[in-house]
C-alpha cells in the first residue's frame, strides 16, 4: 500500500484540511519576519503519517508523535510546529476515509 500510496488518491475533503493547516502555519511564519524555515506542507505530513502507521505495527501509540517527528526530520523539515495534535487529528482523519488500517487500535468508531 505505501509503495502505492499517492497524495491525489486522498478524498478531496482530507486534503483541503491538510492544506488549510498548512497555509496557518505557513502565515504565522510569514508574520514573524524570520528567515525561511522548510515547514512541511500537509501533503508532507500525511505523506510521513501514512509511512510511520504501516511500519507502527506493535509500536506504543504513545511513541507514534515521536516517530513521525523523526521521519519528517529526517528529511530535512522543521518541526517545531507540528504538535501532538495535528499528528492525531490527520491519522484519525485518514483511518476513518480507510486510507490507513488503524495499526496502533486508537481510532473509536
């Protein structure tokens, strides 16, 4: 599946919320006047969360965060903003429109 796995097969409703998380992100950065950071964009991140659920397999959902923070760092991204939240709410958004199997057993139907 991941190595199938394409960002244009996501439903329409999951990426318009990735990208408009993104585009808060990216305005905040915007106003602080600081130099550019590699922020990942949503794609980039259900990219990273896709990933990290299918090799999660028997991983404590505790550390979940931390490997997907990891990954993304990994590839060169800057991580400060994305929370423990965020993370969450895309692996939720992504096992309930059953484009993952909810590996870690979290999601409440």
């Amino acid at each position: 599946m991941s190595e199938d796995f394409r960002f244009e097969d996501l439903p329409e409703d999951v990426i318009e919320d990735l990208e408009e998380i993104a585009e808060e992100i990216s305005s905040e950065t915007r106003r602080a006047g600081k130099k550019k950071v590699k922020l990942p964009s949503s794609r980039d991140l259900a990219e990273v969360v896709i990933e990290a659920a299918l090799q999660a397999r028997g991983v404590d959902p505790a550390e979940f965060p931390e490997i997907v923070i990891r990954l993304l760092e990994e590839r060169g991204f800057y991580t400060k903003y994305v929370n423990e939240k965020r993370i969450w709410r895309i692996y939720e958004n992504l096992v309930r429109r059953r484009v993952i199997p909810d590996t870690l057993g979290v999601v409440m139907w």
